[in-house]
C-alpha cells in the first residue's frame, strides 16, 4: 500500500459546482476542484499529487505540515485539536482509510487536506502515478 497526498485551496463557494467534482464529467480532469468522493482524487492527473508516500507515519507528517499552513487563517477556532486528527489518521491509514480533513479559512476560503490509499477500497481507479493520465 501507498498514499497520495492532495490538497487544494480556493474560494469555498466554488465547491458548489458539484457537476465538475464528478468523474462523470467532462471537466472534471482538468478542474482544480477537490472530488466530492476523497477516492477520485486517483481519477485527477498525477500532476494534482502533492506527494507520494509509503509510510503511514510519513503520510501524518505531511497533513500536520499542510495544516500548519494553514492553522493561522482558520476561520473557526480549531474544533477538533490536531493531536486528535493525527492520532487518528495514523490509526486509519495503514487500515486502507482515506483521510481527508476541510476547514473553512477568513475570507470565503477553503482548505482541503488529503491522503488516498493506494489501493483503494472505495473505487477502482489505477494508481494515477502509474497511469500516465493526462488531462482531456
């Protein structure tokens, strides 16, 4: 097993355009929107990959380096405390769990953090870093 690592930043509002979050869509491929399902992150071109990673731990440093980023423009206090995401995605990981977490920032923005198992059990999708895949 293997993880890639997603994230994505940008006016929250545009998370409504659904349609283009769908595989099934023709612009999906080349949208920057985050997926509405955290397994077809794996269906985005592999240029969307943020990092590969083959160690559960690896992959939970790379979510609290990613919301560090992040943790000053929350804007919300932080619900659910960082030692708790961590301890919990580290749980979930090596288990084939993907972990993705979303948090609105100050100024209509959204944040998306990501880590999808390599295989996936919620889709079928090849691995995009072996596939070659290009936008349409």
């Amino acid at each position: 097993m293997h993880w890639h690592a997603y994230r994505w930043i940008g006016a929250g509002a545009d998370r409504a355009d659904e349609a283009e979050r769908r595989p099934s869509s023709s612009d999906f491929l080349s949208s920057v929107l985050p997926p509405m399902r955290t397994g077809d992150w794996l269906a985005k071109p592999a240029s969307r990959i943020a990092a590969t990673i083959h160690e559960a731990e690896q992959a939970v440093d790379w979510m609290a380096g990613e919301y560090a980023k992040v943790r000053e423009v929350l804007l919300l206090p932080e619900g659910v405390p960082l030692e708790d995401r961590l301890e919990t995605a580290l749980d979930l990981l090596p288990r084939g769990v993907d972990v993705q977490w979303g948090e609105w920032l100050q100024g209509g923005r959204f944040a998306t953090i990501g880590v999808i198992c390599r295989p996936n059990r919620h889709v079928a999708h090849p691995c995009p870093a072996r596939s070659g895949r290009t936008p349409r």
